[in-house]
C-alpha cells in the first residue's frame, strides 16, 4: 500500500522494536515514569508527536507528550504532582522538577457532522472550537497534523503504531499533511504556519499536496487570535532555524500576514533589505547554536526598524519634528499596529520601542548625553541593530567602529573620547554610575 492510501485509510502498521531506533535510553527518565506508572493503571500509554519523530531522526527531543486512553480526571488521580489544565484541549500536566509531562485523553478527529456539544465546530469557518471527544488511538491520529507528528511508541512493547505511513516519510524526509490539506488549513490556520516550521527544523520537503492550498488560504491567519501568533512566532525565529523558517513563510505568502507592514517595506526596497532581515535572523540561529540568551524582542525590533524609519523620515521631511521625536512617534504606531495582529505583551513590546528609539542617538558622540547612552539597560541591543544598519547604508563603517572600539575602554578613557572632562559620577544613566551613586542620582538619571 503507498503512503498516500495509509494517510487515507485506516490501516495500523505496528513497527516491532527489533525494527526502529526509539531507545528508552534517549526518552527522559519522568516520561518513562509517566509512561509506566499508566501502564500499571491498567491504561494504554504512548509516546506521541514530535518526541517520536525526533528521535527516530536522531535529534534530542524538546519535550515528551504522552497520550492515553485514561481521562484526565484518572490521570489526575494516578499522579500526585499533576493538574488537569486547558479548556480547548483537557490534557494533564505532570511536574517533576522543571520538567513537565503532557498527558492527553486520546480524542476523535473533528467531524463537522459530529454534533455533540464537546465537540464544536464553526459553521461559518469550518474550524474547531473545542476538541474534548474521547476516543481510541486509531481516532487520535486523525486529528494530529503532519504523518510524521502521528507516530505512537507503545510503553507495553516498545513498538511504534504508525497509521498514516509517518515513518516512511520520515524517512523520506517529507511533511504531509494527514487528510485533506485544505480542511485541516481550515480547521486551525495555525498548521500552516507549523508546516513553515517543521519544513525549516526539520530540513523536510513540504509534500506538493500539503504546501498547495496554503497561498491561497494564508489570509486565514488574519482570524488567528494575536496572542497565540505570539507563541507560533516565538517557535518560528528562536528554535534556530529562523532564516529558513523566514523563507518559507515568504515563499507560501504567510509573512504578510503576520507582518504586513514589514512584508511591504521588504518588497519596495532592494536587496539590501532583506539582507538585513537574515542577518539578524543568521544572528539569533548562531546565538541558540551557541546556547546563548535570546528575547523575542530583538527580532521583532528587526521586523519594525523598516516601517518605523520609513515612517520617521517621512515625518522629518514633513518638518513637523526632530529625528527622535519621529522614530518615538513610528515605534509607538507601528507597534500598536502590528500588536493586533501578533501580540507582543508590553514585556518585550517596551524594550523594543526602546531599542528602536536610542538608533538616532548613535550620530552623536560628543557630551554626557551620547556618552550615558553605552550605560543604557537596552545599549547592547541598540548597538546590534545599529551594526546591522550599516547593510542599509544607514550608518558609515567608520561610525560603526567608533562605537565597537569605545566600548572597551576603560571609564575615564570614554569619557575622553566622548569630550567630557573627568568623569566624576560616572556615566549619566550607566550601571556603575547608579551603583555608586545611590538613590538620589538615579531618580534623575532615569532615562
Ligand atoms: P516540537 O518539536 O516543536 O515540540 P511537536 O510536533 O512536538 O514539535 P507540539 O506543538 O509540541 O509539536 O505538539 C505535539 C503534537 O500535537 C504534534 O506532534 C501533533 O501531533 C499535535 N498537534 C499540535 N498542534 C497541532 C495542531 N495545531 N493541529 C493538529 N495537531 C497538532
Ligand atoms: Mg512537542
């Protein structure tokens, strides 16, 4: 049978353990208690999702989800540290430690037919309010989104269940979609963008048949509610894999959806824009290859610096204000623009617009004022995107290293470089100068 029936119909393949690589030493110790203590219960229990398809290429799995046929309220029951959470989706979440193990009820696919009320499909939209149906595990495929998301590795014999042919396109290296592409879009428009995502991460093929419908449903995603694009957004550019991630969302149309505004600045300018995009993409890649911090915040700056400086310059030419006063101005309109359709909390929304506000400040390099900025909390931020700048001819290679080099030097030698005789106090507004300062310095100092 190909692959393309097994994703139509309904034929179980059960990969013995003697045949398939998934090893108990690589599934983290919680999951195998989670696993076991189930199976004791008297439940079926699995391994289920991305766990399964990491491992059986090979890579570290970012977290464990189990599923079973006990409800969540017996879940509950079997694990003292655990509790039932989600309205959409009823599923358990078992702690040890920092380590969280999710536990879903196995539950039926959506069927628009289905008109029981835990099972709630929008008529006009065709997609799924609320998914609390149980089933049985051949139900449970049915409603996961990619073959290669749907392989179960079985705790009771350590065999693989695979129903949709996933381990074969696993192996093909293909992401297809389980059913009928343009239903499921449907359905969760979010899938479109996990196809962008998994395709990057996984160094898949996106299947002709799956990646078909999604230009023309990208709009979909209009509807998608601001804070969960904030969480796919999160997955999408720090799982390091943001620059392919990025060119696939452009290639299938869905970044205009996400970012319209950068979307439209990229397409009416050269080249040099989208270089200054990946670069900062390229940036946070190596960061997360690296294991280095990163926020959000960062990227997200990156995506506005376009339409916010275009927006600033016009208000410049208009005469109607300073350069800083404009950049202040487009921050503030553009985010609360763009926060409508990916939410930003004010958490990383704040220090964006911030980062974005100290650019016009780099220009000066004379007086306390431009020397406190190298104290300032979002001075390190700043500085990368100002380097980045220069792929946009914003900022001079001779500017750009002034700032490198001033930042290694000791107090008293900036303060030279920045013409301020003596540097009693310290850098207005900086670390070291608040530290020695106290109180009454730092109420005036706050920027
Ligand atoms: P990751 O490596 O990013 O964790 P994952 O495949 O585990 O990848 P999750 O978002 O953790 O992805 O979801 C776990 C599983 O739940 C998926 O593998 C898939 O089977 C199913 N799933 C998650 N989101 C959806 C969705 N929107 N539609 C259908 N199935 C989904
Ligand atoms: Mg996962």
């Amino acid at each position: 049978m190909s692959s393309k029936e097994k994703n139509q119909k309904n034929s179980a393949e059960i990969i013995p353990r003697s045949e398939h690589q998934v090893s108990r030493d690589n599934i983290s110790d919680a999951a195998l208690k989670v696993l076991y203590r189930l199976k004791k219960g008297g439940y079926q229990a699995y391994l289920v999702g991305g766990s399964v398809r990491d491992l059986l290429l090979k890579k570290s799995p970012k977290d464990f989800d189990v599923t079973t046929d006990a409800t969540p309220e017996q879940i509950n029951k079997l694990f003292r540290n655990s509790r039932i959470i989600g309205r959409r989706f009823r599923l358990v979440h078992v702690r040890f430690g920092r380590e969280i193990i999710e536990v879903a009820t196995f539950r039926s696919s959506a069927d628009p037919e289905n008109d029981d009320h835990d099972h709630e499909v929008s008529e006009g939209t065709g997609r799924v309010l609320r998914d609390n149906v149980f089933g049985s595990l051949e139900d449970d495929v049915w409603r996961r989104d990619f073959t290669a998301n749907a392989l179960y590795y079985n705790i009771a014999d350590f065999s693989i269940m695979d129903c949709v042919g996933g381990a074969d396109d696993i192996f093909d290296r293909s992401l297809k979609m389980i059913g009928d592409p343009e239903q499921r879009y449907r359905e969760d428009p979010v899938r479109m963008l996990r196809a962008a995502r998994f395709a990057a991460k996984l160094e898949f093929d996106i299947d002709a048949e799956t990646a078909k419908p999604i230009p023309d449903l990208a709009y979909l995603l209009n509807d998608v509610p601001a804070p969960r694009l904030f969480d796919e957004f999160c997955k999408l550019f720090q799982s390091g894999h943001a620059v392919e991630g990025f060119r696939h969302l452009r290639e299938y149309g869905l970044f205009a959806h996400l970012f319209p505004a950068t979307e439209q600045w990229l397409q009416e300018g050269d080249e040099a824009r989208l270089e200054f995009v990946e670069a900062a993409l390229a940036n946070t890649d190596k960061r997360v290859a690296e294991d280095r911090p990163i926020t959000p915040m960062f990227l997200y700056g990156i995506f506005l610096w376009g339409p916010v400086s275009e927006f600033a310059k016009q208000l410049v030419d208009e005469g109607s204000c300073t350069e800083l006063q404009a950049v202040i101005a487009g921050a503030a309109e553009l985010s609360l623009k763009q926060n409508e359709r990916v939410f930003f909390p004010k958490r990383f929304s704040l220090p964006m617009r911030e980062m974005l506000q100290l650019q016009p400040r780099f220009e000066k390099r004379q007086g306390r004022r431009a020397f406190s900025l190298l104290g300032h909390p979002r001075f390190r931020a700043a500085y990368d995107l100002m380097m980045l700048r220069q792929k946009l001819g914003e900022i001079d290679e001779e500017s750009a290293v002034w700032w490198t080099e001033v930042q290694k030097l000791s107090e008293d030698e900036q303060a030279k470089r920045f013409g301020i005789k003596g540097t009693k106090g310290g850098r207005r507004g900086s670390r070291s100068g608040r530290r020695r300062g106290g109180r009454a310095r730092r109420s005036k100092n706050a920027e």
